[in-house]
C-alpha cells in the first residue's frame, strides 16, 4: 500500500488513537528489553515525523516514524501498515 508522507502520518495517527496496532515479535522483544510500554509507543505515534520509507519486494512499505516516549526521549517505530492494523515491525529509543 504505497501513500504519500502526509496520507502515512494521516493513517498511522487515526489508528494508533483507537489502539489499532500490534508487534512482530522481535518488535515485541525490544519492547520488552528496552523497558518501552504502550504508554510510550501510544505518545510516540501521536507526536511521530516520518524519517524514511523502504521498499520490500516480499513485505511491501515500511515506514520509519520518530515521536516522542512519555520520557520526552526519543522513540523510533518501524511500521508496516496493514489492511486495519499498524504492524510495529522494530523500535527503539534513538
């Protein structure tokens, strides 16, 4: 599903307001291991700038987006956007 920047950051920000996102699981084990919550990834989605998008010939477009944790730290979100979902494919703090 290949958008423009501002119709990404449209789309990334509708559904992360009503939660609509899940974690590959090596996205799931950063979570875990760098000590992030939802808390964090909710705020970074809200406050996100899109860095770069990537072109995958087997998984499609992932989009890098950079926001803010509740920490004020930076938070960076990999993201693959599905039929109603956000795939958070990678994150970490920069």
């Amino acid at each position: 599903m290949r958008q423009g920047p501002r119709q990404v950051l449209r789309t990334v920000k509708a559904r992360a307001r009503v939660n609509a996102w899940t974690y590959s699981p090596r996205a799931f084990e950063s979570l875990v291991d760098s000590s992030i919550y939802d808390e964090d990834v909710q705020r970074a989605f809200s406050t996100a700038s899109l860095l770069e998008t990537h072109e995958h010939p087997c998984s499609g477009s992932h989009y890098v987006l950079q926001g803010f944790g509740m920490n004020e730290e930076p938070l960076v979100l990999v993201c693959r956007l599905q039929r109603r979902l956000i795939e958070i494919v990678e994150l970490y703090w920069d």
